[in-house]
C-alpha cells in the first residue's frame, strides 16, 4: 500500500493495539460499526502492555476519587465476568504487604484506610506471627503486614491477545506494522489519520498509544497530556522459586512508585521488579546491571529464601505517567479525538472498563453505540496458562500427532501448539508472537534447545526462507546466512514492514 492510498471510511480508528486499545476496539464491536485498529508493532501488545507485571489490581491503593481508583475498582470485577468468556487464566492468590520497621509498619494503618475508601473493605491488618502463618519464609526482621485477598495474577499478553482475537472475530480489522503518522480535518464530523500505508477517513479517533498518546494528541493541537516515560526493570526467576512465594508480596509504597514487588505468575515462574525510572527517552528497553542488582536487593529484602533461586530472563517496560498522577480521558468533538493518556501499571486490571468508560463518554456525545450487545466468541486456543499441555492428553495425540511431538521441553509445547497459532484470528508473524501465545522459548533454556526447530515451523507456515523470520519485526533479525538481510526479504518475495520499506 502507497502511503498516499486512500482507504475507505470507518467509524473509529483506534490508534495503539495496547491492552487499552484492544479493549475499547472489542467494546465498539458490539456496535457493528466499522473499526480500524493501527499499531506501529507488528503484533497486539507489543508496548508497555507486554512488560507488565500482570497483576490484576483492586485498586486499594490508588488515590481516592480519582478517576484511576474507579477504573481500576471497576476493571477488577469486570475482568472475574469476563475471564470465561476469554479462557483468560485468574489466579486470585492475594497480596501481602510486608512492614519491616517501625515507619513502615505504621504506614500499614494509611493503606488500611486507603483501601477501605476505594471500596476494597476485605483488607487485615497482619500481627508480625499473623504474616508467618501467611508467609512462612518471611524475614526475621518482619513488624507486620496488610493482607489484600482480592490482589490476582493474570498474563496480560494472554489478555491483549484475547481481547484482539474477539474483536476481531467480531469484524474489527486490525493493521498491524504500521506507524499512525498524523491527524488531518476533513470536515465538522470526520478527520483524515495518515499512516505508512495511506490516509484513513474516519468519524472518530482513539488515542490509546501509551507512551506515545501525549503526541497523538499534540497532531490536533492539545497540549496537556504532556507524559513522562517511567522505565521499569524486571527479573524472572525459574519455576523453582514459586515453593517460596505464597502471595504476591508488596513493600510499603513510596511517593514516586508502588515499589519493587515479588509476584508468583500463571506460568509458575516468580517475578522481580519493577524498577522506576524518568526518562527523556521513551524508547529505552534497556536493563542495566545496576537496575539488575536495585530488583535483586530490593526483592530480597522481602523475600530473602530467593536468595540462591536462578534468574533466567530480564527485560524493561516503559509506562506512562501524567504530571496528575492520574489517568487522562477525555473527548473532544472538535477534534474528533478521545484521548486516554497516562495510563499506568494499573492498566491492565482497568482496561475493560476504561472501554466502557470511553464508549459512555461517545455516546454522552451523541454516538448511539450498545453497551449490551453479545459478542461471538473467539476460537478457544489449544492451550492456555493453568491447563494440560496437549502433549500430556492421549486424545489430542490421538487425533494430531504432532501434538505429541514437543518442540519446546522446558515448557512442553508441541509442534501442533506453535502451528495452531498461525490460524488465529490475529496473524502472527514474528517469534515473539510465537512465544506470546504458547510460552515456547520462555522456560529455563530461552529458546537454546529448541529455537531451531521452532523457525523451521514458522518457515513452513509463513512460507518464507528461516533468514526472512524475525523476533519482533524491523531488523529484529534470527538467522544470517549469505548477504544483506534485506536481500534476502526481496528473493524471499516478503514484502517486511513499513520501517523495511
């Protein structure tokens, strides 16, 4: 497609395939109306959404009437109603914030109150003998703690990805790989959105680009959304650490953050982290040693018995933050835009009804859009996080083979699993895609024994030479052989992504 093509109309034309994005794209299917969704990466979720920790929040914590502490009070018992219907894994295992001196333990009491005024009335205050009942392998030095039962662990890649997956089932088109580049005025009711691969016509834009929305909003001229990248570093310790980790374990927050956390997740690895960050630099993944060993002293202080359990991957994420310290919603009939900028961690647990929330706000503005209309639901996945591989289940080998050939053996994914994914209602394109949606690659070896053999089937499937297959697209490149890359891509007859071209 020319970047000067003109496309046909749609009603909405959602900028950013986020957990945000693809929540508000599936809350407009029920409308049947024609939605876009642009996202620069070459798969959903690719930007902050994927470096979360993937807890859903109760909001306890948040501020008081803001419009966050709703959101997310909200988003948690929406997510419950829609975790069925999504074959989305919730594990409701509780958190546990851990006083380890006299401030900190009087602090507990804040939270206490904190909770109770955001509506989360289930919260105990924890005597220090009360926590070891709870968390035997607490530290010596533990004054006390808060128990929050209602604190869950989720996946929120498996989340964007079903939220994806359903709306597109429902007639949402989603154009992956491909960069929003600036919003024109077409008239009273409708604006042009200029993309690498041409101009779309649309009665509405949603502005849901994470980290980048302040700019999406700067197109038409709006200048209060101005956001600060907060970068935060993560370490992943193997399956053997979850023996230690009963509960997600919280320290006593602090002004500028939540603080670093040490949280169980659905594949049954622990996670470490996060750092927090202010950056200039909104596109800085980078994980440093230094902010390394910050998450390692950190997350042992809560938890020491981790001490002598191995790390076995690190990545960073970057979230949005607002000078306001809350979220920015707002729409703008002028402009034909909706803006929802700064976005925080606590997106994820928000996300479903920060949709209805700006599917509401359109209609106060005249949209006559359904709020209750049933959705179809998406092709149920051959696995998903807290059920039996295929493998281990006769009758999947039964009728597919392949099912009982497994490819991945840290975490026993099939050949059948990584092929399945390839007829999935969002393509999938990159080895992150891959690993998003089976986990293969992401156990103890990080792909060392089994990424060959998982390019082979990624070869076959997208019927390209193993030199043209990338781990996130651009020049995210797995295999060199003869020449340049982009040689390659052209013999290949593989057109790549708009940055390629």
């Amino acid at each position: 497609m020319m970047a000067d093509q003109i496309h046909a109309a749609v009603d909405f034309l959602v900028i950013g395939a986020g957990v945000v994005g693809c929540a508000i794209a599936r809350e407009l299917a029920r409308s049947r109306c024609r939605v876009l969704v642009v996202e620069a990466a070459e798969d959903v979720g690719e930007g902050a959404s994927k470096a979360n920790s993937s807890i859903l929040h109760t909001g306890f914590d948040a501020k008081p009437g803001t419009l966050e502490a709703r959101l997310v009070s909200a988003g948690w018992r929406l997510w419950r109603e829609l975790a069925g219907e999504l074959d989305l894994p919730i594990e409701s295992i509780g958190a546990l914030m851990v006083a380890l001196d006299e401030h900190e333990q009087r602090a507990l009491e804040y939270w206490f109150e904190n909770g109770r005024a955001n509506g989360v009335v289930d919260l105990l205050l924890l005597s220090p003998d009360e926590v070891r009942s709870h968390y035997p392998a607490a530290p010596t030095s533990v004054r006390g703690g808060l128990l929050i039962p209602g604190e869950s662990i989720t996946c929120t890649m498996n989340a964007v990805i079903a939220l994806a997956e359903q709306a597109a089932v429902n007639g949402v088109t989603f154009l992956l790989g491909t960069r929003a580049l600036g919003i024109e005025r077409i008239d009273s009711s409708s604006v042009w959105v200029r993309t690498a691969r041409g101009r779309f016509p649309t009665r509405w834009v949603i502005d849901a680009a994470g980290v980048w929305a302040d700019e999406v909003a700067e197109w038409v001229g709006l200048d209060g959304f101005r956001l600060t990248p907060r970068k935060g570093e993560f370490l992943v310790l193997d399956k053997t650490a979850r023996a230690h980790v009963p509960h997600i374990l919280l320290p006593v927050p602090t002004p500028v953050s939540k603080g670093i956390l040490v949280t169980p997740t659905v594949y049954g690895n622990v996670l470490l982290g996060p750092t927090a960050d202010d950056l200039d630099d909104k596109r800085d993944l980078s994980v440093s040693l230094t902010g390394l060993r910050r998450v390692r002293e950190a997350a042992l202080r809560l938890a020491p018995s981790l001490a002598t359990e191995e790390p076995i991957a690190s990545y960073a994420g970057i979230r949005a933050v607002h000078s306001s310290g809350d979220y920015q919603i707002a729409v703008f009939p002028r402009e034909r835009l909706v803006v929802t900028a700064g976005i925080r961690s606590t997106g994820l647990s928000a996300a479903p009804a920060i949709a209805r929330y700006v599917v509401e706000s359109l209609c106060e503005h005249g949209e006559r859009l359904d709020l209750e209309a049933p959705l179809k639901p998406r092709p149920r996945p051959l696995w998903s996080p807290g059920t039996p591989r295929p493998c281990t289940q006769p009758n999947h080998v039964e009728r597919d083979p392949r099912a009982g050939r497994v490819l991945c053996l840290c975490e026993l994914v099939s050949e059948a699993e990584i092929r399945a994914v390839f007829q999935r209602p969002i393509p999938v394109t990159t080895l992150d895609g891959v690993r998003k949606r089976t986990w293969a690659t992401a156990g103890r070896c990080q792909g060392f024994y089994c990424l060959a053999a998982i390019l082979r089937v990624m070869s076959e499937e997208l019927r390209v030479p193993v030199t043209a297959l990338t781990k996130r697209g651009g020049g995210s490149w797995l295999v060199r052989r003869h020449g340049s890359h982009r040689d390659e891509r052209e013999r290949s007859g593989h057109a790549g992504t708009p940055a390629d071209r």
